[in-house]
C-alpha cells in the first residue's frame, strides 16, 4: 500500500501570545445568549469574549483556558477548564477582537441523592455582558485545520463539541472561499433543541448549505430511531453514510475530526473498523497510521 502522506496543518501566526495560568488575560463579556430552544432542559450558552490588545491570534480547532473566580475547599484555586474555540481566526463578527465560546451548564444529581453545579460551567452560564473573567491560552497544536484546501474533512460531533466545527465551516467557506475538499459534518444531540447553531436560536451550520461539497446530516437520539426501533446516534448516521466514507477513506487527502463527550468514539470505531476491513487494512494499524499522518483527530472530554 502506498505509504500515507503526513497532512500539513495550519499553525497560530508567528509572534501570537499565549497566556499563562500565572498571568491571565483579563476579558470582558460583550454578548451573551442561549442556543438552547425553548423548552430544552440544557441551557448552553454562546458567549462573545473580549480579547482586544491581548495579542492572541487564536485559529480553528484551538482551545481558551477559562479560570473560574474563588477557592475549592481546600483552599486551593479552582481548576483551569479549556473550551473549544467556536470563531474563526477573522473573529466573531469578523473581528479579530472578539472570541467565541460556547458552554453547556452543569447540573449532575448525585447517588446520594445531592445536587452538584459544575464550577466553571455555571460561572460562565451565569455571566453577562460587562462581567470579567480571566483566560489563558490559546492552547491546542493538533486539532486543527489542513492547509490544502483539496482535503476532505470527516467531521463528527455531539454536544458543544460542534463548537471547533462552526469556526472551521466560517474559515473554509466564508474567510477562505476556495476549499474544494468535501466536507461531512454528522452532527448527535438529543432533540432538534439541542442541536446548537442549528436550530431557531441560532443556525449558522446552515450558511454553506448551498455549497456542493457541503453535506450535513444530524442524529436526534430521542426524536429518531433506527430500522430496529432503537434510537438513532451519531454512530448510527456515521454507518448509513459508509458507502461514501468507504470512497473519502481510500484517498490519501482526507482528514477525520471527532469532537465531544469521552467515550463516543468507542460508538464511532466499529464503522471505521469495517471499512478498514474493506480495505484489506488492520484498524488498529491504520489507526495509528492516521494518527500519525494528521488524519485521525480525536478532542473529547
């Protein structure tokens, strides 16, 4: 088999700085709302942070650092939390001074019965326009771009994992206009409500729907099901578009982003595992392959 060719990224500009969890950058919140539909249990929100004179020159696919105010029990300060980047390198609004995230509240009941509010998430829920918070970073060298605009983009999503996705969808057909790649986007979430930025609060996945190469297909685990009569997840849509993946896979010019909760790639690589198979490939050699050539991304937490 002809030996795989390593996939060129992208790479933050020379000279952007990077903030250190001993001196945070101090941002102001410029705007805040839900992408949530009304009715929806989980309340996300898109924030539009202000990074003006900060010198960070944050791309697609990298993280920021968000340093929630006050102490744990133990006297100690609150942990770092990262957050995927949701804008392009242009900005939100193309501007270059505003940085987009976006956060899903935390709210687990315990066994025992207790409620426990994430830390970060309900700081950041909570913030208004105005408020100040602290970052650092930007982070992330990997889950990036390819700089050839002929490569094809797998990009697999659940939850606010689609945050690194709309930034790269905003820089490939909109601050770029010359990607040629295809690019597939599957995206799970539990009910339309919560398929943020694709949905009545906000729906800029739809932006490039006129493009040819542009195909999006979603997975509402609680509004679909398959043949069977299970529900439909993100990995179920990923093994109904097989026959195209099996297609994308063979070339030497296609890249695979997964982005979301821990553990949904134990969904997706049984697909991935058969179309090796397909190709007369061993999964886990081609795996690491891939890994190794740019082309297998994975960002869960």
């Amino acid at each position: 088999m002809t030996p795989l060719t390593k996939i060129e990224k992208h790479a933050p500009p020379a000279g952007a700085r990077v903030y250190k969890l001993s001196a945070p950058f101090e941002s102001t919140v410029l705007d805040a709302y839900r992408l949530t539909s009304e009715g929806s249990l989980d309340d996300v929100q898109h924030l539009v942070l202000d990074i003006a004179g900060s010198g960070m020159k944050p791309i697609e696919g990298q993280s920021i650092g968000v340093l929630p105010p006050g102490n744990q029990p133990n006297g100690k300060p609150h942990k770092l939390r990262l957050y995927s980047i949701a804008s392009s390198r242009q900005g939100e609004g193309d501007d270059p001074d505003r940085l987009a995230i976006c956060v899903k509240r935390l709210i687990e009941v315990r066994p025992d019965g207790g409620i426990y509010n994430g830390i970060a998430s309900n700081f950041l829920c909570d913030l208004k326009p105005g408020d100040r918070l602290r970052l650092t970073g930007p982070v992330g060298p990997t889950f990036v771009l390819p700089r050839n605009p002929e490569t094809n983009l797998v990009l697999i999503a659940t939850g606010t994992g689609i945050a690194p996705f709309r930034a790269f969808l905003k820089y490939i057909y909109s601050d770029l206009e010359n990607w040629r790649g295809e690019v597939m986007l599957i995206f799970g979430a539990k009910t339309q409500k919560e398929l943020l930025y694709l949905n009545d609060c906000n729906s800029d996945l739809m932006l490039p729907r006129e493009r040819a190469n542009y195909h999006l297909l979603t997975a509402r685990s609680r509004e679909e099901t398959r043949p069977d009569g299970a529900k439909l997840y993100v990995q179920d849509r990923v093994q109904q578009s097989r026959d195209r993946l099996l297609t994308l896979m063979k070339g030497d010019e296609t890249a695979v982003y997964i982005c979301g909760l821990k553990g949904m790639e134990a969904g997706l690589e049984p697909v991935f595992a058969g179309i090796a198979e397909e190709l007369g490939r061993s999964w886990d050699e081609w795996k690491r392959e891939l890994k190794q050539q740019g082309k297998w991304n994975i960002e869960v937490y």
